[in-house]
C-alpha cells in the first residue's frame, strides 16, 4: 500500500515536473536615489545600498509559483550584528530580512510570482502598504505585457490624512475599514483618498481588489531591473 501510494505521488510529480519547467530569475536591484536605502528582498535577505549602488538577487524557482518581494527600507540603523530599525519598510529589526519578513508601512513593494500559468512569471508594484519610495520593476523582453513604473510625487502630495514619517500609508492602513480594505465587497470606496494612489500611478497595485490593470506577465525566466528613483 505505501509502495503504490509512492508511485502514485511520483507518478504526479513527474507529470508535474514534465508539464512545467520551472525557471531561476534574476533582480539587479539598483539605488539611483540621492539618499541611501537598505534594500531588503524576500527572498533574499537585505543590503544596504548607497546611491548608484547594485545589488543582484538570484531565486532558484524551485517550485512553481515561487513568490517574491523586493523593497527599499529608509532611515536605517544596524549594529555590526545587522539588528537595529528602519523609518519605513523596517522587518523585524534585521538588516537581512527573513522570507516571511513583515515590511512596516509605509513602504513601495515590488511583487513577483514565478512559473505560473502558462510557464509566465507575473509582477506588479503595490501601493496596498502605502508609498516610501519611487520604484521602476521592469524586463527588456519581448513578450512581456509591460513594465512598471510608479515615480510620481506621491510622498510630497500625500493627503494629510494618510502622511507618516517617511511616506504615504495606505487608507486601508490608516483605517482598517471594509471599504478601503475592499473586505466588505470587492470595490472599495470611491472617495479621493481611495483614488489618491490610483491616479498618481495607474500602473500600481492601490487597492486589494485592484488587480486587472495592473498584474503583468512575462515569459519565465530572465533577468528584471528594480530601480528604486528610476
Ligand atoms: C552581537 O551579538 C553578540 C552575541 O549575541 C553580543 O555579545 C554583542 O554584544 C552584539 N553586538 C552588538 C553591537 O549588539
Ligand atoms: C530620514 O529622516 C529625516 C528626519 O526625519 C527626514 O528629513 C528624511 O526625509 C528621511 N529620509 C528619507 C529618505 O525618508
């Protein structure tokens, strides 16, 4: 019984393994901001990165749908043991944040989810845990449906309602409610505050439900360009 109940497991995973060829991708994280941020990528870990720095990220893709984060933390400080704090998009203290690292709001992340259907990588840039940094998540290939750019002014334009040190929080953040959480139906509130990030960067991810428009596909496999201040 075991012995058939292995064959069949393997039987499925050979199937599987057959059917979708998984694929490595690469992050060349770049700083072109004046200042200085502590990139932090799930996985991956984190680095500080001064301006016109690089920092590459290589993911094994070892199973379908390996999914991602890459992000710029600010106003960091670490000990030589790499603990300490960040402004914004701090993960539990530590330089080299963990794979199932939490990111304090407000922060811009990039998004990722590898292999998926159809052997396609998808990607997107949300805004779901606010805005700290202007942010480019991007791949020069044919056969991608785009690339994502979200550079607008939106720490200094930041309505007061929803400004926090270093940033922009989310309405969802800032109120916790169905309605700008999308949790009591799928449309959220049509009120400036929830158009507020969709209007500034219409390629963004602004509001959970908000994913037609904004999810975008790329054959698997390749190298993509973070670029925090494109
Ligand atoms: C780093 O960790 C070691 C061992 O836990 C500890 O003794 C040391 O004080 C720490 N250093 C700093 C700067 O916190
Ligand atoms: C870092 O903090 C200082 C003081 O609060 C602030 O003026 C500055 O804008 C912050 N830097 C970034 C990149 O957010």
């Amino acid at each position: 019984m075991r012995f058939l109940n292995f064959l069949l497991i393997s039987t499925v995973l050979t199937i599987t393994l057959l059917t979708t060829s998984t694929q490595a991708a690469t992050f060349e994280i770049q700083n072109n901001c004046a200042y200085t941020v502590w990139a932090a990528a799930t996985p991956g870990g984190g680095r500080r990165l001064t301006t016109g720095q690089t920092w590459t990220v290589n993911v094994a893709a070892t199973t379908a749908g390996q999914t991602g984060r890459i992000w710029a933390r600010t106003n960091c400080t670490f000990n030589s043991n790499g603990t300490g704090s960040c402004q914004t998009g701090d993960c539990g203290g530590l330089l080299r944040c963990a794979v199932d690292g939490v990111h304090a709001p407000p922060v811009t992340l990039a998004e990722y989810s590898l292999n998926g259907f159809n052997n396609q990588d998808f990607l997107d840039i949300s805004l779901l845990y606010g805005f700290n940094v202007p942010m480019e998540f991007s791949r020069p290939s044919i056969g991608c449906t785009g690339g994502i750019r979200c550079a607008a002014d939106i720490k200094g334009q930041c309505p007061p309602k929803l400004r926090a040190p270093g940033g922009c929080n989310n309405p969802c953040t800032v109120f916790n409610t169905g309605g700008y959480c999308c949790t009591s139906s799928l449309t959220c509130e049509r009120t400036y505050l929830a158009r507020f990030f969709k209007d500034m960067c219409p390629n963004a991810l602004s509001y959970p439900t908000d994913d037609q428009s904004s999810i975008y596909t790329c054959p698997a496999g390749g190298t993509y360009g973070v670029v925090f201040c494109p």
